[in-house]
C-alpha cells in the first residue's frame, strides 16, 4: 500500500527550492525601472513620496547598509518577508482547518505564481502580503476573543500596509465591511483596544496625507484621478482571463468556489476570511471597468486571493483525484512559466529574440549596456561635465548603476504619466536644460525607443529648442533596436540657430520587406530617410550588422513630406530609397535587417533591424 504523501515535508522542501532559486534569479535579473526609481527614494529618505509611502525605500536602503551593493542587497529584505508568507498562511490555515489541510495551503502559497513569485523584486506589494496576511489573521483571531497580543499585532499589520501602499486601503475597508457582516464582528469592533489598533494604523497614512497636503495633493490626484478615465470600458473583462493564466485557471476557480461556499460557514472567522477574498477580488474586477488599462494591474487583486487561500484545501478535498492532481500539476507549470519568465529577462541572448514580441521586457532591457556606454562617453569628455537623462526611468537606471541619485532628468510624459514628475522637482532634479549651463559640456542620454514613434521627430525638435542643435549622437541599440539610446555630447550652446535650422538625428521607415517576412536568395529593400538640419548623405543595408549594400537614395516619397509636416531636411520630397539585397550563398533561418544612415554631417547610425526569415525555416 503506498505511503501518504506527508504535506509538511512537500511545504518545506518547496520552500527551501523556490527561497533558493529566486536568490538566484534576484542576483542577475536586471533592475526594473520602478525598482531603479524606489532605489532613488532611498538615497533621499523621506516618510513619503509622491507614488507611495516610504516603506518600500527604508528597505531598499536596510538592504544595502546591511548585505552590501548590488542588486541582490537591494532585494535581500523583499526575499526574505517573502519567504515568511507561506508561513502565515499555514498559521491561519492550522488554526481553521486543522494541521494537515494548514501545510496544504503553505503549499498553494508557494505555488500560486502571483505570490510565490514575491520577492523578486524590491517592490512594495511583498510587505503589503505581509500586511494584509498579518491582519487577515489578526482578524480571524479577534473573532475568538480580542487579547492584547493580537490586538498589537492587528495595529502592526495596520501600520505596514499603511506605509506600503495606497492599495492598502481598499484591504483595510474590505475588512472593516467584513467585520460589520458578522455579528462576532460587530462585537470586535466594539472593544476599545481594537480601535486603539485602528487608531495606530490610521496615525501610519499620516506621513502620506502630509506629503499630498503640502504637494497640492498631486500623490492623490495620480493615484485617483490622473491614471484613470473613469468612465466605463470593456477591458474589465480581460480580468477574468488574466488572473485565471496568472493565478493558473484551476487554482482560481478553486479559489473563488472555495471562498463562495465559506462565505456561508458556520465558524466566523472562515466567514471572515471568505469574505474579505470575495469582496478584494469581485472589487477589483469592477474597479477594471472604469480604471486605468495603460499601466500594470494584473497584481491588485492579491491581497484577495491571499485571504483565499486557507480555504482552497476544504474545497480541493471534494474534488476528483485527478482533478486535484491536474490543479497542483497546473499551478506548478505557472511558477515555473513566471519564474522562467525572469530567468529569460535575465538572459540579453534569450531576451534579443523578444525583440519583434509585444510582450517585449522593455523596463528591463538595456540598462547595463546604457550605463558602460555612458561611462566610456563621460572618459572622453572633459571633468565636470552634467549628465541629464530625458525621463525618469533612464535618470534611475543610470544613477544605481553610476551610484549617483543626483542625475538631473528633463520634463517628459513618462514623468507625469508614472506619478514621478511631483517627486523630482522636489529633490531639484527636473533639469533646467541648457540656458543655464554656460560653458559647461553635458552628456544628453535620449531614450528613443520610450517615446511613440509617431511623436518622435516632435521630441527631436523639443530637444533643439532647449539644447540647440543636436551633434551626432553615439548610438547604443539594444536587442536589435527595440532599445535604442541616444547619447549627445554637448558643448557650449551657440549663440544662434545655424541657418539650416534644428540638426537632429535621422528618421527612417522600412516600407519593404515586413517583419518576419520569407524571403529567398535576394530580399527587396525599400523605405525613406531623412535628417533635419544636414540631411541625409547614404543609406546602407545591413544584415545581422553586416553592411551587404548600399541602396539608392533620393526617390521620390512625397507622402513623407506631408506626414512628417514639421520637418526641415531641404531634401523632400527625395528621401527615399531602395536596394536589391542579394543574400550569402546558404543562408537558412531568422536573420536581423537593418539600416545604417550617413548623415552629410558625419554622422553615422544605426537605424533598428527587423527580422525577416531566409528560406523555409522557422
């Protein structure tokens, strides 16, 4: 007869691998850019912020006076509250259900990928789990008696959340109404200790309301109003689709059928815990009718399923042997999928072949190849010269990676759309450009690629007016392109524009051939290019970086002209070109096309490649 599988041993051994792998993956996952922003924060220690409370930049910064530099310091204190988690769960689970279901649940814990993922990076969701998870069993407890221990315990879990997050806020109301629907509840709610708990928790949003108070509550206006329309869409159905592939779609029904059928439970602290689930989860889908769809949401709904999970061991007990399997086995694949996820970000060769993706890690990629091109440029240019970045994102990156937090960043829409622009401004960062500056040179870093190509030439020129004209950028492309970086070393400004107007770097398209297009022994090239101030001298073809032609410049594309009705290159209506490709006798599979444009002013760059496919493979 075979031996039950001890579930205990299964939580421990899971928690040991996982605890062990995202170490691994941590010390080579390059820095996300809100992690590189939260990094910034903690060199300017503050109780608040102008996108959270201060929580998330005191442990970034007890991460690197305690373990050290690097990015696995700055994650240390993330990985190590994350691995605690399962631990609560099985707490409040043992209490409920029993020992053996409690090990269970720490097992789901750990592989629901949204929450066994934690850690990875130094973000302010792994002490808001904490938070939430600390007073989901606070709360269970207060409803079998309210003591002082669990009393202080509710005010501490109060306290982080109020300091992690403003999400927070939705769990701390999802509760109160959950406490108020029970009768058990309702008697809590009247012990005088429990509202001195309340009243601690509330103190803790202090520092955040000072912040907007004294910062025309621009913290608010973004997290409530600014990033949202307000008005309904159908993008709100997404949710389902989402949670389910993120949560594995197993998982999540057992989830929400587990909190559906305890909603009704005799014992009021399963109730409470159905509840408090139920209630996160359903309102965070209506709430995806109406907020915003620009920026990354897939992850509100954790708190929610957290509070799921010491149910889901009662409901999978009354479901099918092999259905229970498939549910572990499925929500297993998740992990690995998520985890493998970070481990292919981590890895610029697997990360390259993402390039033509839409899913493309763009707030990870390029930042290492950024910062030893920005410290080559900064060895040939004279002492003293400013560093400015054009966005927030690009000024964060450089500054961990130089460890200098002082990195001046120009005005732009990624700023306000990010919530980031109050925040600057405030630490003197928003740089004033180039009427200031005198004699002294700057080295301008342009994130191309952050700007929407159709807006780009309008960028150019903004550029112009507040630097002059623009020299021949060093060009840093990033897999393939869909990074691109532009670095302007910039001397004193001149006293006038020069009579060709703003110089600027160039503009091209590929009308021919489309992105993973098949082609055979030739490939016909063709599109347009064009260069404000000096134009455009010759077009080269290049293939996997290699020059292969040299194309005819100069045709006719009079549409480009009336598209791009802002630009100032003499040389419209002819700046198109083509060229007959012929390929290397042999050559099978995907290879990257590219162009490499000659302005008349010396300038050379290199344009981002597409991929086209040679023959028949894949």
């Amino acid at each position: 007869m075979r031996k039950p599988i001890d579930a205990r041993v299964v939580f421990i051994a899971l928690w040991c691998t996982l605890l062990l792998v995202k170490a691994a993956i941590a010390v080579r996952l390059p820095l996300f850019v809100d992690e590189a922003f939260y990094w910034q924060e903690s060199r300017h220690l503050a109780w608040a912020y102008s996108d959270l409370p201060g929580l998330t930049a005191w442990m970034i910064r007890i991460g690197g006076m305690v373990f050290g530099d690097g990015v696995l310091a700055l994650r240390m204190p993330f990985l190590l509250v994350a691995s605690a988690l399962p631990w609560l769960v099985v707490r409040i689970a043992a209490r409920e259900f029993g020992e053996a279901r409690a090990w269970v649940a720490g097992i789901a814990a750990l592989l629901l990928p949204l929450a066994g993922s934690l850690g990875l990076m130094a973000l302010p969701d792994t002490a808001m789990a904490l938070a939430t998870l600390l007073c989901l069993d606070a709360g269970t407890r207060m409803l079998r008696g309210v003591g002082y221990g669990v009393v202080l315990q509710f005010a501490l879990g109060l306290a982080i959340g109020a300091l992690s997050h403003y999400r927070f806020a939705a769990v701390v109301g999802v509760g109160f109404v959950a406490l108020m629907l029970l009768p058990q509840g309702r008697q809590v709610l009247r012990d005088p200790r429990v509202w001195i708990a309340i009243a601690f928790g509330a103190a803790a949003w202090t520092p955040l309301l000072a912040w907007n108070f004294e910062n025309a509550e621009a913290g608010l206006r973004f997290q409530l109003v600014d990033r949202h329309p307000w008005s309904w869409h159908p993008d709100g159905l997404w949710f389902i689709a989402i949670q389910s592939l993120l949560a594995t779609p197993l998982l999540f029904i057992a989830l929400l059928l587990a909190g559906v059928r305890d909603a009704r439970d005799d014992s009021e602290p399963v109730r409470f815990l159905a509840l408090c689930g139920l209630l996160l989860v359903i309102g965070f889908f209506v709430l995806g009718f109406f907020a915003d769809t620009e920026r990354v949401s897939f992850h509100w709904p954790l708190p929610g399923l957290l509070a799921l999970l010491p149910l889901l061991p009662a409901a999978l007990a009354r479901w099918r042997p092999w259905l229970r399997v498939a549910t572990w086995v499925v929500a297993a694949c998740g992990l690995v999928a998520v985890l493998g996820y970070y481990v292919l970000v981590s890895m610029p060769a697997l990360r390259a072949q993402t390039a033509t993706l839409k899913w493309y890690p763009s707030n990870f990629a390029g930042w290492n190849e950024l910062a030893v091109a920005v410290r080559g440029q900064r060895a040939a240019m004279p002492a003293g010269t400013r560093l400015v970045a054009d966005n927030f994102k690009v000024g964060a990156e450089l500054g961990f990676a130089l460890d200098n937090p002082r990195i001046e960043v120009l005005e732009h829409p990624v700023n306000r759309d990010h919530g980031r622009a109050p925040q600057l401004r405030l630490w003197g960062l928003e740089a004033s450009g180039a009427v200031d500056r005198g004699v002294d040179p700057v080295l301008l870093v342009v994130a191309a690629s952050e700007v929407e190509y159709k807006h780009l030439l309008l960028r150019y020129h903004a550029l112009c007016r507040r630097f002059g004209p623009l020299p021949p950028p060093r060009v840093v492309n990033v897999d393939h392109g869909r990074t691109r970086f532009l670095l302007f070393a910039l001397g004193p400004r001149a006293e006038a524009m020069p009579e060709g107007g703003c110089t600027l770097p160039a503009m091209a398209w590929l009308d021919s051939p489309a992105s993973d297009a098949r082609v055979d022994d030739h490939v016909a090239v063709a599109g347009w290019a064009f260069k404000d101030g000096v134009g455009i001298d010759r077009v080269e073809v290049t293939l996997d970086g290699t020059v292969v032609a040299t194309a005819q410049y100069g045709l006719e594309r009079p549409h480009v002209a009336g598209y791009w009705s802002i630009s100032t290159d003499v040389a419209h209506p002819a700046v198109g070109f083509q060229a007959d490709v012929m390929l290397p006798p042999g050559l099978q599979g995907a290879h990257w096309l590219g162009l490499r444009l000659h302005g008349k002013d010396g300038s050379v760059e290199d344009w981002p490649e597409q991929r086209i496919v040679v023959g028949n493979s894949d």
